[in-house]
C-alpha cells in the first residue's frame, strides 16, 4: 500500500516501480504520466495514465492487449499469471470452470484470436470490483466477439483501463464511500420487475408499489421527512436548520422502459440519497432543504403519456390523462385507487416557484460520448427538443412482375428514400439526430409492390433552431420525393417539445466540482428526454451525466456503469451542494 502524496514526491523510477503491476508488463505507461505530476487527486493520476495510452502509437496499444492472458487460458492452467491476474481470474472462479465451461472458454479465445489477433480482455471484477459470474463472463465473450475490429479493440482497451483502476484502487487502499451503496440498491429495487425476465416497472404495478415503498424507507432510514405523494412520487426532505432556507431539488424517474437497465433513471434517486445518508451521519445540514424526487412515471410505458410525475411537480398534469387506459383496459384513475392514491390531490403537489432554488438531475448518459472520450462524467448543456411526426404514404398497389419499373407508385420505395434522405440531413447539424424507428408494409405481399407505407419520424436537437431547419427540410424533401414518385402523403405531427437549456451558471458550478475532483469539465447536449425537462418550466435546472458502459446502451439489460464513477458523481455532487449559491 502506498499513498498519492508518495506518487507525486518520489523519483521516476520508484514511481515505475510502484507502479509496475497496474498495467499488465507494460511500464512504459507510468514512465510517460510522471511528467505530468504532481496529481491533485487519484482520479487526475488514472487520467493521466489513461492519456498515456491514448497517445500510444497503435503497435504499442496491440502490445498492451497482448501482454495480457486469456480468460481461464493455458497460462492460466499452468500457474503462469501475475499475481495480479491470478487474483483477478480466481475473483470471478475462473480458477474453478467446469470442463464444459473450460472447453467453452478454450473454444472462444480460439475463435477471438483467430478474428482479432489479440487477446479478448474484460475486468473480469466488474463494474463493482466484485467479481461477474462465469455465466456472465461468457456471455459477455460471445457477444463482443460480433465486434468489428477497430470497436472491440477500443473495447478492450477500455477494460484494461477499468482494470488498472481496480488495481489502483487496491494500491493506495482507496475506499469508496458512496458507489457500493448506490450499486447495491440499484440491485435491490432492479430485481423486483412486472415481468419473469428483466426488468419492467411500469407505473403502478407492484413492482411499482414495492420500489416506491423501498426507496421511501431508504430515505426515512437516511435521515429525511419522506412521502409517497398523490402520483406516486416518493419524496425525501432533508431540512436545513435555517429558518428561512428555500428548497433545493433533485432526483430523477423509477419507472423502466420494457426490459430496461438498472440504472436509468434510478442513478438519480440513489446517489443524492446516498449522499444524504452522509451528511445525515455526520450531523451536516445544508443552507438551504434538500428535496430528492423519485418520481412516479417518466417513459409512458402503461399509458403512453410521459413525464407524470415531474408534471405534477410542475403544476403541469393534465387531469384528462387520468381516463387514459393501459393494454389491459384498466384506467389510470383505476390504477392510482387501486394503489391507494387520492386523485383529487394531484393539484396540491405543485411547487411554488418561488420557494424553489433550482433543480440538477443526476443521470447516466445513455449514449457513447463520455466512454468514448475516457470520462467518467459530464455537464449537460441543454436537453435536445423533438419532433415527432407519423407519414403514411399512399401508391399503388400492383402486380411486382408486371408492371415496368418505370411505371410504379411504390410507396415502399419511397419510404426507403425518405429514411436515406433523413439520415443525411440529420449529419448535417451540431447536436443534431434524425431517426425513422417505425416502418410497416401494411398487407404487404412478396409479389405485390407497396400501395401501402407507414414510417415514423423523430428529429432532436438541443438547438430548436436547427432542429425546426430540419424539420423544413426533411418535409420540403417528403414532399419532393413522393411528388416525383407519384406517391401522396400524409404527414401529422404528434410531439413537438423545445429544448430545455441548462441555466449557465448552474453549469459553471457543477464544472466547477468536476474540475475540483481532478476530472476536466466536458460539456455535452442530451438526445433524450429527461424529468429536467418538465422541472424546466418552473425553474433552473442542471443535469450530470455519468459513463455508460458496453458501448453506452441503455434501455437495455446490457447497461452498466462502475461503483468507481457512481462514486465519483457523488462527491461531485457533494462538492456542488456543499458549495452552491444562486446569483443574486
């Protein structure tokens, strides 16, 4: 064990030394990060070693991968590992494969080198340092050796990094006071799902009901006054000891989209509960009330209305959407009674603007961006406005062998071409992104040619400006094509939502901590829609993304991020509460 404050006073060679087993047999990587020293915090010093490999030549990166060994592989039989790696393998009982589970493993390494030429590399610790599960790790195998080259080199490059930040953590005894927690209660509430496989919370189903109930005694037990509101939105209060305090707010959504991850959404009720069970330990009081939010609804999976539980929050719910009524004929109004809620006592919840000092949501970033940049977090800029339209097209319908290509009224072929067109206009902008998610053939026939096609259209961008600009041109574009095809359109538009900037100087403070942490401030828009959206109407907001893992999907079973970057977000967001003031 060693301390960072030893790191940064020795010489060069004693930090190479010390740093020896981090990156498996490959010192030249301490060697180019200890000009850069002194660090001002651990996680500047696994930035820098991360850079230096970053700005490795590709053949010194290839020697990287390669200097590692296979999953359960011959060196691994033979005693041959670091002591490092050993611990590593035997963490997840690798050391204790079946013969099945061996020759499965043989198998994959054959046929992953024989793809990649280099050794497939996954911590095998995971994403909370205690170990995946040897189902998971081949699992893991197989699919990422459908990668491409150039991504699954990326990838493990990534994983030797998360490796190295394991064995970093073990070097200098670093603690995690927060990421455990949050890791482990994602697991709780993640195992309790609509369906037998994955997970589905929909809104008030009991697996809706019992995470509720759960996170209110998380909260109770961590030191705030909590309630399950009138929608479901179970909130915690953290009281300042100051008289006059106004209220800060944060928080984020519970609900799940079908077969979602454990993360989305829940990240941002966690981590500032577990940041008040801290302060609440401490005997720490804010200057203003801490108020965390998990609310109610934000993906509209049962009833196909989203944001439910920020909108009531805001004043904004729409009292008709209680009418609403889900797959199974059961109404919204029905389905909150049935739960206990008092329908006529949504209208109190609204927050008076005035006593409110601004909202920041912690969430993971559902995308590439930060994992693709090596960073652990983000500060959101705006949350990107959307257009939603459905077209159906209308052609003929005629015989596919008999008709002259030059005489069809393909609606299919004109589909084709307006999904092509969106894609390349939508390249064209800054923070810009055009989708066609939907398209049907309706009583489509393999030898009949399309009289018939309905596709959507989603276009986002956190500029309402360009994205509205694209808007005029994807339906000017529509237009022309299905003129020059002589196919008739119908276009309606079912959503139109602005974007939501963040307030600068909410911003500034929130990189402000980042920076304090040792992690360089990276500002990025968010694509999807987020309940900072809806909190935007009655008052300043801030959003925190963190790192997604395996390629940053989300909404997905396959999301994952790290107890290390729950963590860090935490005193990060610490840092913010600790040191947050509004403008005068």
């Amino acid at each position: 064990m060693t301390t960072l404050s030893e790191l940064n006073t020795c010489d060069e060679a004693a930090f190479v030394a010390t740093l020896h087993g981090i990156y498996e047999h490959s010192p030249w990587i301490p060697q180019r990060a200890a000009a850069q020293r002194p660090f001002a915090t651990i996680a500047a010093l696994k930035l820098a070693l991360q850079a230096a490999v970053a700005s490795a030549t590709v053949d010194e990166q290839l020697g990287l991968i390669r200097a590692h060994p296979e999953l359960a592989g011959k060196a691994a039989i033979a005693g041959e590992l670091t002591q490092e790696s050993t611990s590593e393998q035997a963490k997840s009982g690798l050391n204790q494969c079946s013969a099945e589970e061996y020759a499965t493993l043989h198998k994959l390494n054959a046929d992953y080198n024989a793809k990649f030429s280099f050794p497939f590399i996954l911590a095998v610790k995971g994403p909370t340092g205690e170990g995946l599960t040897r189902d998971a790790i081949i699992a893991t195998f197989t699919r990422r050796l459908k990668n491409q080259r150039a991504d699954e080199m990326a990838e493990c490059l990534r994983q030797i990094h998360r490796i190295a930040e394991i064995r970093l953590n073990v070097l200098l005894d670093v603690q995690l006071e927060f990421g455990p927690a949050i890791m482990q209660w994602a697991e709780v509430i993640g195992a309790w799902s609509d369906a037998d496989d994955g997970l589905t919370c929909s809104y008030m189903t009991p697996a809706h009901q019992r995470t509720a109930a759960q996170l209110m005694e998380w909260m109770r037990e961590a030191g705030m006054e909590a309630h399950i509101d009138a929608v479901g939105n179970v909130v915690g209060r953290y009281l300042s000891d100051r008289p006059d305090a106004k209220t800060l707010l944060t928080g984020s959504h519970y609900d799940t989209v079908r077969d979602g991850g454990k993360y989305d959404g829940r990240l941002g009720i966690l981590l500032p509960l577990a940041i008040v069970r801290h302060l609440h330990a401490r005997g720490e009081r804010l200057p203003f009330h801490l108020e965390v939010i998990g609310f109610a609804e934000e993906e509209g999976v049962r009833f196909k209305s989203t944001f439910l539980g920020s909108n009531a929050i805001t004043g904004q719910f729409d009292m008709a959407l209680l009418d609403a009524v889900d797959a199974d004929g059961v109404t919204m109004r029905d389905a909150l009674a049935g739960a206990g809620h008092d329908v006529n006592a949504i209208t109190a919840i609204a927050r008076n603007p005035a006593d409110l000092l601004g909202f920041v949501e912690v969430h993971i970033e559902q995308g590439p961006v930060l994992l693709e940049h090596g960073l652990a977090l983000g500060v959101v800029t705006a949350i990107a406005g959307s257009s939603r339209y459905l077209v159906e097209l209308t052609g003929l319908a005629s015989h596919a062998g008999t008709t002259p290509m030059n005489m069809r009224k393909d609606a299919g072929a004109a589909a084709a071409e307006i999904v092509l067109m969106v894609e390349q206009r939508c390249s064209q902008g800054a923070s810009l992104v055009g989708t066609v998610g939907q398209l049907k053939v309706p009583n489509g026939s393999v030898n009949v040619i399309p009289g018939h096609c309905k596709l959507s259209l989603d276009i986002r961008a956190a500029d309402d400006a360009v994205r509205l600009a694209a808007v005029k041109d994807v339906l000017d574009s529509i237009a022309a094509i299905c003129a020059r095809r002589q196919v008739e359109a119908s276009v309606r538009q079912v959503v139109s939502a602005s974007a939501a900037p963040c307030a600068p100087w909410m911003m500034d403070q929130l990189g402000a901590a980042v920076e304090r942490a040792g992690v360089p401030r990276f500002d990025l828009p968010s694509g999807a829609g987020h309940d900072a959206m809806a909190m935007a109407k009655v008052t300043d907001v801030a959003m925190l993304f963190t790192r997604c893992g395996n390629g940053g999907i989300s909404h997905n079973r396959l999301e994952t991020m790290t107890a290390d970057d729950a963590d860090i977000a935490a005193r990060v967001l610490l840092d913010f509460f600790r040191s947050f003031h509004r403008p005068m």
